[in-house]
C-alpha cells in the first residue's frame, strides 16, 4: 500500500471519528426564529422547549442558531447570531436547571 493512500485512508477514520464523537456529546441544536424557537436536532423536553420559546418571545430573537453539548456531564450552551450576552445568560439560566440525562431523555425530537 502506497504510504499516501495510508496517510489519507487514517485520516479519512480519524475525522469520522471525530465527528462521531462531536454528535455523541451533542444534545439538541435549534434556531431563533422571529421570536418563536424551533428544534432542529436532538431531543429536548417540552417544558424546556416551552421556557426557550418564551425567551424567543420576550427577546424577540431572529436567526440566532443554539447549540446545547454535553461538557463534563453538564449542558453547555453556546449561540451564534445576534444575541447580547444578557440574552444568552438568560438560555444559559433555564437550560442549566435541566441535567443531561433529563435532556436526553427528552420527549420531543426534532
């Protein structure tokens, strides 16, 4: 086997691996939406997705994508898009009164 076909081939598996790894700890993905939240991966449970549904209201959130991972057995929020940091703390605050196990658990799926 020719050394750069290996080279590619170990490469090629560890990205995957990689990635595989990213999805495992990844809880739910979503987007603010002209102040409506819709879930776009993952499992999340209704009460959660009610309590972020009325950030995105009150906020009047638009194009803001939202990410919750897994970090350390605890959710860990990140955001892209405009949102100020006080908007984020607010996410950061009602989704840390959710552990993981009860995210995965979840009850709606996207």
């Amino acid at each position: 086997m020719a050394p750069t076909l290996f080279v590619a081939i170990a490469l090629a598996v560890l990205v995957l691996a990689l990635l595989a790894f990213s999805r495992a700890t990844q809880l739910f993905v979503g987007k603010f939406e002209r102040g409506a939240f819709k879930l776009e991966r993952g499992r999340c449970p209704p009460r959660l997705l009610d309590e972020l549904a009325d950030i995105a209201r009150l906020e009047r959130l638009d194009g803001v994508r939202l990410s919750v991972v897994s970090e350390a057995g605890l959710p860990r929020v990140t955001a892209q898009g405009a949102i100020s940091d006080g908007q984020l703390q607010q996410i950061r605050n009602v989704v840390g009164r959710f552990d993981v196990a009860r995210i995965r658990r979840g009850g709606r799926r996207a």
